[in-house]
C-alpha cells in the first residue's frame, strides 16, 4: 500500500500542560494508534453535543431530575446496596455508596438547572461535581471488581503492595465482563493519558481554569458513571 501525503505528515498532541508529543505515522498497514484516536475524538464530539441537548431537553421537561435518578439508583443499582469490609482492628463496618456519590450528582443536576433556566443571578460551575464525581471512577471500579473476587491490591517491584494502576482495572473490567472493548476504551479516552485525562488533571489540579471544568467534560465523567451504576450485586464476598 502506498503511503498518503497525510502519513507523511506529522502531529502534535498538546495536553493542558502545554506539554507536547510529536507523532508521526509509521507508513505501515496499521491505522496509527493516534489516526484511531482522532476520529473517535471526533465522534465522540458529535454524540456529546446530542447527548448534551437531551441532558438539557430532559432537565427543562421535568422529566430528568437528581431526584428521579435518585429513585432508579435506590432500586436498581448496586450503589445502594450495603457493603461490609473489615477494618485493622477486626470490626465488620457496613456503608453504601449512596453518601459518596449522591452529592456530586446533586450539583450535576443543580448546575445544569441553572443552563436551562438561564438564571440572571448565577452563572454555572462544574467545579465541585467534576471533582468529587471523577475521583469516585476509580474507587467504584476497585469495588466492582472485589465484589466480583478479583484483588485489587498487587505487590510493588520493591515488594511493597499498592492498588492496581487505573489502566490495569480498565482491563480486569474488560475481561470480567464489566465493560465491552468499546467501553473499555472510552475510559480510558476519557480519564488517562490516552487523551482527555481528565483523572490526572483532576488529582494534581492542572484544571487552573474554569474553561476546563465544563458541561463537556462533566458529561463525559457523568456517562462513565452511569456505565458502573447499572450493575445490581447478587451476592457479597466474605469481608
């Protein structure tokens, strides 16, 4: 096959950093990891813009509220089911995930209410609900995968035990079933290095704008999360 003007090109990937990585195809066969990437930005631009005008449809209809999704969350997922760990000290400790996230979801809805009635008074801020939101991705894969029996704790190179890096439950998610391929790699779009990493940002606060804590990169996260709220646990391992 011969090569295109376009892979004789090279690009640039800037993240918020500032920090650049030059890419360049190689000629062969193989779509370019970065070619993939480009034109699933580029989708994925198309479905949030109509997955946005149906947040804001569904929020001015009355129709999608926090306190509707409340109800569903209660009786469907998994979030509101009690968990139990054992704690150093031997006690059984019981919590759901309800108090964890339902915060951060009220200030999704209370935000977007805010776009659609276009207060005079107030302007929208993402700000505490990308935050809290983001952080619990990890924490809420972690724990579906230990209710499912994989171990989420691995053993350093210098023997010391640590999580599991992000990007390796991504994968423990995909091949327990937990997320399809598509799925998969819209993680890690979203949240690693990938592209958006929007995990990083969030954790070293990168995000010194307000720009960046947006209605699009907070659907982006609120979607994640609605893909880990569907499961309803049938049964709990020992703590």
């Amino acid at each position: 096959m011969e090569p295109s003007f376009a892979d004789m090109l090279s690009s640039s990937a800037i993240d918020v950093n500032r920090n650049i990585q030059q890419q360049k195809s190689d000629g062969s066969d193989d779509i370019p990891a970065e070619k993939i990437n480009r034109f699933y930005s580029i989708n994925l631009s198309l479905q949030q813009q109509l997955l946005v005008t149906l947040l804001v449809d569904g929020c001015r209809s009355g129709k999608l509220t926090f306190s509707a999704l409340r109800d569903y969350l209660d009786e469907n997922s998994w979030i509101a089911q009690p968990m139990t760990e054992t704690d150093f000290d031997g006690n059984i400790i019981q919590y759901t995930w309800q108090d964890l996230l339902y915060p951060a979801l009220t200030e999704f809805f209370k935000q977007l209410s805010i776009i659609v009635h276009e207060a005079p008074d107030a302007s929208p801020s993402f700000v505490l609900c990308l935050d809290s939101l983001t952080l619990k991705i990890e924490g809420m894969l972690s724990e579906l995968l230990q209710r499912s029996g994989d171990p989420t704790i691995t053993t350093h190179k210098k023997g010391d035990l640590r999580e599991v890096y992000f990007e390796d439950l991504v994968d423990m998610a995909k091949e327990r079933g937990l997320l399809t391929e598509n799925e998969a790699y819209f993680f890690r779009y979203v949240f690693t290095g990938l592209s958006r990493n929007i995990r990083n940002d969030i954790a070293h606060s990168y995000y010194h704008l307000p720009v960046y804590y947006s209605l699009a990169n907070t659907v982006l996260v609120f979607v994640a999360a609605l893909r880990l709220f569907r499961f309803k646990l049938t049964s709990e391992p020992a703590p």
